[in-house]
C-alpha cells in the first residue's frame, strides 16, 4: 500500500459504477449480485465471505458470496461463525496485522507473508491467492471481507481498489444485517416489551425470579407471569431456550431498559 497507486480511466470508471450501484443495496441478494458484478470487474474472485461483528466482537451475520454452485462443505469451512476459515483470517488479521493483506498462493516469500500460516489449508481447498480488508473495532459493529480465489496473484494495486471499497462494502452489510434482523424480528407476533426485556436481560445475567422481582421492585410472581407470556411469544419453554432465542432475534443488541442498566 506504500507505493503510488494512479487509477486508469477504465478503472475510475469500474470504481465509479460501482460505488453507484451499492448504495441503494438493502438485501443479501442484492449484495451478491452486485459483488458477482461491478465489484468484480475491480476484485474479480470466486468466493467472498463477509463477516459482521457486534459492539462486543461477537459474530452477528455471516454472507458467502459465488457465481457458481458450490459444495456445502467447502462454503462451511470458508464462513462458519464458529470456527470457519474467515472467522480465523479475521481474528489474525485484527490482531495487530495490518489491512488490506494479501496471499499469493505461488509460495514466493511465503516466509515472510502475514498470512503465511493459512497457506496449506487455503491449497488443500483448491483456493489459490488470497485478499482480505476490514474495519477496525468501531463502537457500532465492524466488517471484515475475505476474497477467495482470486484468477491472478494479488498487487498492491488489488489492495489499492478493495481500500477504496472498503466503507461502501461495510455499510452495505451493515444494511443487509439490519434489514435480516428486522425481518426476524417481525416474525414475532408482536413486540417484546420493555418490561419483558427488563426481565430477558436479568434473566441472562443468571437472577432468580425473586431476584429479579426485588430489582424491578415487582412479586416474584408477576416476573413468572412476564416470564410465562414471554416464552409464548418466543415460542420456547425454559430460560435457556429464551436466551436462545433472544439471541438469535438479537434482541440484546437493543439499548439495556433504564432499570437494568442502573441496578
């Protein structure tokens, strides 16, 4: 990234249209299709895996995106939010390693690559060159993008065009994750309460329903009676289900009700 990158006219072009194209970008598919198109005449790649991080670093959407059928197993290694490659990539890269950071599979200075380590896994999938950018930690959430498969080794002018990319690429998501959420969120019959998620979050934190009751300054009784219209609206049957469940609804990425955040 050191050297003097001056785009052509076709690329300033590339660039341009694309950037015009993701704005009005809202849906996953929407996104696929625009990194399978105007992202690619600047990034060409045959798989890419977007991650997005919560306010606690926490793995909240995961997209694959490819032109062409894959194996469910493969896509499973790249973007499993557990223990996928990207999720690795990602976790060595924001770990003092600077971005964008690149990987020619060719082998040429392995030694002295930063993402040498993933050099044998990445041969074994039959993913040769790598390219990765991300956000820093920010307060609101971060991304990281992983391009896979790249048809020629990676140059700093590569890197160069996914810098320029990277804030059109990371609010994009930010979009798609919201808008996935929103729509899971609207699966419920209706809202969760504040109170419910006065006593959703106690409940978290490992507090008793007289526990809880004491907090809030409620019986123990009404926190059961809370508890029991809750696990209907969640459609679950103990605490840990609606954890769970609150979980994956993200309900906790809501702002913490007055009452829980000051006891």
């Amino acid at each position: 990234m050191e050297a003097l990158v001056i785009l052509s006219k076709v690329e300033q072009e590339y660039l341009l249209h694309a950037i015009e194209a993701v704005l009005p970008v809202r849906q996953s598919r929407q996104l696929c299709l625009w990194t399978q198109g105007q992202f690619q005449a600047l990034l060409p790649h045959q798989i890419m895996v977007c991650l997005q991080f919560g306010a606690q670093d926490e793995v909240q959407h995961v997209e694959c995106m490819h032109s062409t059928v894959l194996d469910a197993g493969l896509l499973a290694r790249l973007g499993d939010k557990s223990d996928g490659l990207a999720l690795r990539l990602a976790r060595h890269c924001r770990d003092g390693l600077r971005l964008p950071a690149m990987l020619d599979a060719s082998g040429a200075g392995e030694a002295r690559l930063p993402l040498a380590p993933f050099m044998d896994e990445l041969r074994a999938l039959g993913l040769d060159n790598l390219l990765v950018h991300g956000t820093e930690r920010l307060p609101g959430g971060s991304t990281f993008f992983a391009l896979f498969g790249l048809p020629h080794r990676p140059r700093p002018r590569h890197a160069y065009f996914f810098e320029l990319l990277l804030p059109h690429l990371h609010l994009a998501l930010q979009r798609v994750g919201q808008q996935q959420r929103q729509a899971r969120a609207g699966a419920l019959a209706r809202p969760v309460s504040a109170r419910e998620m006065e006593i959703l979050h106690w409940v978290r934190e490992g507090k008793s329903n007289e526990e809880i009751g004491l907090i809030l300054g409620i019986s123990g009784l009404t926190v059961k009676n809370h508890l029991q219209r809750l696990y209907r609206l969640l459609g679950v049957s103990n605490r840990a289900h609606a954890i769970a469940r609150g979980m994956a609804l993200h309900l906790f990425e809501q702002p913490i009700p007055p009452l829980a955040r000051a006891a």
